[in-house]
C-alpha cells in the first residue's frame, strides 16, 4: 500500500503545520502575514460594451455628479494595466498622483485620478449616461455600440503612455 502523503490528519503534517505556524509567529510581522490582504483591483474599465467595475459596490463610493471617491482613500495605486489587441503595457506607480484618461466612442470621457501621493482615487465621468451592471460592482454604458477610442496615463502630470484604441481594450488600475 502506497503511503498518503497529503493527509492532513497524519501526526507528522500535523507537526509539520504547528512547525511552520510557530516559525511565522518568530518573524517580526510573521502573524500579520497570516491574514495580509491580497492586492485590490479598485477600478476595471474595458469595452465592447463599455462597463467600469469596481472592487467595492458603487453605492460605497462617496460624492455627486460627475466625480464619486472610492471608499478605501487611504490606499495608493500600484500600477495600470492597458490592454489592447496589438499590446499590452504596465505603468507602475510608487506615491506618485495618478490620472487616466479614457475615451469612449470618440469623444466620452472618463477619468480615473489620485490625489497627491497616489491616494484619494475617484472616478470622474458623467454617471448619467451608466445603467447598473451585472451586479452592484458593474456599471454599463448606455451606448453598446461603441468602443475605447484612446487611453491616456500620466504620473504626477506627465504623460506616459498615450495610444489610441481600436475596441477590446482593457484599463485595469492596482492598489498597492
């Protein structure tokens, strides 16, 4: 008969486990590392019928009219990932203010910000023209029909990346 090595109940994984647990509570920080939350994607916004989803529910982001904050303020964004069919591109960011600029359709925009720092990230767009998605985290553009036409990404006011868009086009934005 063939030994299981996996079973989790076996006294020498049992041992093993209890090894493990103790050397991380030795590590300064060791505990915290048990329940460290995995990275946040805050905002995706991508097209073939535009959508912008949130990690949060939307009704959890603050402000009226065009620019709503969302809800964890305190955290800086990491890095924006643009996808497109012929390319995909990383910005990352390190404390540095952040602002991407998103056409859809040719001329509707939509603005993904921070503060000084990277915190503070709010979306600044004209939310009349959205209908609630799939579910409290989507917002669906009421024009189906049409595509990201440019995206624009500046770090603390300069511009580094600016292409246009053809449709298929994905923003994605990370929290540190």
């Amino acid at each position: 008969m063939i030994p299981n090595r996996f079973n989790l109940n076996s006294r020498g994984n049992l041992r093993l486990t209890g090894i493990v647990l103790a050397l991380l509570a030795a590590i300064p920080g060791g505990p915290a590392c048990l329940w460290a939350q995995p990275p946040e994607t805050p905002i995706i916004i991508g097209d073939g019928s535009l959508t912008i989803e949130s990690s949060v529910p939307w009704s959890s982001f603050t402000g009226s009219g065009a620019v709503k904050a969302h809800p964890h303020a305190a955290r800086p964004v990491a890095s924006v990932d643009i996808a497109m069919p012929a390319m995909s591109h990383t910005v990352t960011f390190s404390g540095e203010k952040t602002e991407i600029d998103v056409t859809y359709a040719g001329s509707f925009p939509i603005a993904v910000l921070t503060g000084n720092g990277g915190k503070n990230l709010a979306v600044k767009t004209d939310f009349s023209a959205f209908h609630p998605g799939a579910d409290a985290n989507h917002l669906s553009h009421n024009n189906t029909g049409g595509f990201i036409t440019h995206v624009t990404v500046l770090r603390n006011g300069t511009v580094v990346f600016d292409s246009s868009a053809s449709g298929h086009t994905k923003i994605v934005v990370h929290f540190q």
